[in-house]
C-alpha cells in the first residue's frame, strides 16, 4: 500500500502541474460522479436498443452496467472488502485532494464510498468492453475512453492503484464473458424457433 501512496503523490506533485491537465480531467471524472453516470449510461443504452444493428449491443451493455457495475461491484465487493479510500490514510494526499474536492466553487465532491473496485473504471471498461466486442472499429477510441477515466480517479488521489487494475480486469473479463453468453442464448433461442416454425410445418 505505500508504493500506491507514493505513486498518488508523485502523480499530484508532477503532472497537476497544467490547468488544462486540471480541467480536462476534472470534467472527465465528474461524468462518473453522483447520478450523472447513471443518465448517459440510460441514454447511450436506449440509443444502442432502439436501433436493429446495436440492439444486442444495447441490450448485453445495460445489463453488465446494472448488474456487474452497481449490483457487483458498487454494492456487494465494495460493501465486502471495505477499503478506506488513500487520502484517508495520508494527511499529505488529504490535503491534495481537498485542494479541489468540495470547494464552493468546484464541481467535484469528495467520495465517501469505499475505495476497492473503482466503479468508474469499472463502468469505463464495461462500456469500452462491450462496444468493441460488437463493433470492432470503436475499439481503439473505446479504450482510450475508458483509460483517460480510469487515469483521472489516480489523477485525483481519490483510488489506489490496485482498486483501478482490479476494476479493468474485473469489468473486462465480465464483459467478454457476458457477451459469449447472450451469443450463446441468442443462437439457442434461434434453434428453439427454428424448431418450432418446423413442428408447425408438418
């Protein structure tokens, strides 16, 4: 746990050095905070649904956002393993991260969740994951998505570095796992109908 620290203080002492850095992160990983997720998550979701091409997209996407993203992770890993978040254990990160958490002019509110898996890096690659999975050509922009949000949780001190790795694999094993499965339950569910078009038949 103290390389972790010292890699989050490193971080705030060598790369904040940039407001644009600030800024552009700082926006970047508002989008995960509070109900913000949850709105463009729907929206992208729906979107995804409505169309023929991206249904199953859509549709394979909503349910590892929901079940592995907040019925999982958010609620049953975090609430089970119950890491304190770093800058509760360093009074040096502490006083980083309130230099931009819960300022009256800020747009970021210090989290007061339990720090292992980070859901916005777990979210991040489930989005990445499942898109790509289906639509080959987002892959590269997918993954940069979800590599500059998962970056910006370290960016801020606010995760470990082990709760952002374990929230990458996590929600890219899940994914790819999920995805083989609806494929696996479309195929049977066309050869259940297949057969019963042909009972019909005859």
């Amino acid at each position: 746990m103290e390389w972790e620290i010292n890699f989050l203080k490193w971080v705030w002492e060598n790369l904040h050095a940039f407001n644009f850095i600030n800024e552009f992160f700082k926006y970047l990983t508002a989008a995960g905070d509070s109900w913000y997720p949850y709105v463009w998550q729907a929206v992208i979701c729906i979107t995804l649904t409505v169309f023929k091409k991206t249904r199953k997209t859509g549709i394979v996407l909503a349910f590892c956002l929901l079940f592995w993203g907040v019925l999982v992770n958010s609620t049953i890993i975090k609430n089970t393993v119950q890491r304190p978040r770093p800058f509760l254990k360093d009074d040096t990160l502490l006083g980083y991260v309130q230099t931009v958490f819960n300022q009256p002019s800020g747009s970021l509110a210090l989290p007061d969740s339990f720090s292992f898996m980070s859901g916005h890096t777990t979210n991040a690659f489930i989005l990445a994951t499942v898109v790509s999975f289906y639509h080959r050509k987002a892959t590269i922009p997918m993954f940069v998505y979800a590599s500059l949000m998962s970056f910006s949780r370290l960016f801020f001190g606010v995760h470990y570095p082990t709760d952002v790795i374990a929230g990458a694999i996590f929600a890219t094993g899940v994914s790819i796992g999920s995805c083989y499965l609806a494929n696996y339950l479309e195929q049977r569910l066309i050869i259940c109908r297949n057969k019963k078009a042909h009972a019909n038949t005859n």
